[in-house]
C-alpha cells in the first residue's frame, strides 16, 4: 500500500481530458440566469427600484429560457446519465470494504495500541517527577 502510495505521489495528480469543463464554465447560462434571477428578485423587495426589477423578471426569465434550451441546453438535454456507473462504483467499493474489513480494523487497533503504549511513558515520568519534586523541596535551604 505504501508503495502504491509513493507512485500516485510521483505520477501526481490524475490528469484531466482536454475535453473537460468545469461546471462554472459548462453551465454558465443556467449559472447566468439563476444569479440574475435572484438579484432581480432581491431588488424588486426593495423601495428604490422595485418596478424596474418587477418588470424585468419575466423578461429574463423568458430570454434564458430560450437561450438555455435553444442553444445551450440542447448540448446537455439528452446526455446520458451516468447512475449505472456511479452504481457499479459504489457497489465495488463496498464490496472492498466488506473484504478488507478485518485487516483495516486490525491496522486502526494495532495504530491505536501503539498510541496507548507511547502515553504509558507519560505516566512514569508523573510519578518520577513528583518524587523528584519532593526531594528537591526537602534539600533546599530556606536561609
């Protein structure tokens, strides 16, 4: 396992398809349109201008409507979606779970004991301490 370890740790981080987007930039007009929707919906409650953002909200929302789905969203509409493999994940990494259950519950006690054993020392350095302690209380001169 340590070795595993020391190759992801050289390989580095797992490299991304040159394809990829990130959410901010694949979803930006739905991101556009529930950002300006809301801002228009917290300046139509205020006193200044209230009318302005009460008449623009149906028009935004009927221009990303048109503009998401008809441009945007028919990109996205019918993908496929990936439940199955999310699935068959999970169901893996449960079954490692099930199969190396008892080796990482002996792993965690053995680490678990050797914390135990390394506070044990404390508790001998207390006694030899307070013995200390009252030594050198008796053999001081109070002149």
């Amino acid at each position: 396992m340590k070795w595993l370890e020391t190759m992801g740790e050289v390989t580095g981080p797992e490299q991304v398809s040159p394809h990829y987007e990130h959410f901010s930039f694949a979803r930006r007009h739905a991101l556009t349109f529930w950002a300006g929707f809301l801002l228009l919906r917290f300046v139509g409650t205020t006193e200044d201008i209230f009318m302005f953002a009460q008449s623009s909200t149906q028009a935004w929302v009927f221009l990303f409507s048109y503009m998401y789905f008809y441009t945007e969203g028919k990109k996205y509409f019918l993908m496929p979606m990936l439940t199955r493999f999310y699935s068959k994940i999970s169901i893996m990494e449960l079954m490692n779970l099930e199969t190396y259950y008892q080796e990482n519950v002996e792993a965690r006690c053995r680490n678990l004991m050797a914390l135990a054993k390394s506070q044990i020392e404390y508790k001998t350095v207390h006694n030899e301490y307070i013995s200390v302690r009252n030594n050198s209380l008796l053999s001081v001169n109070f002149m």
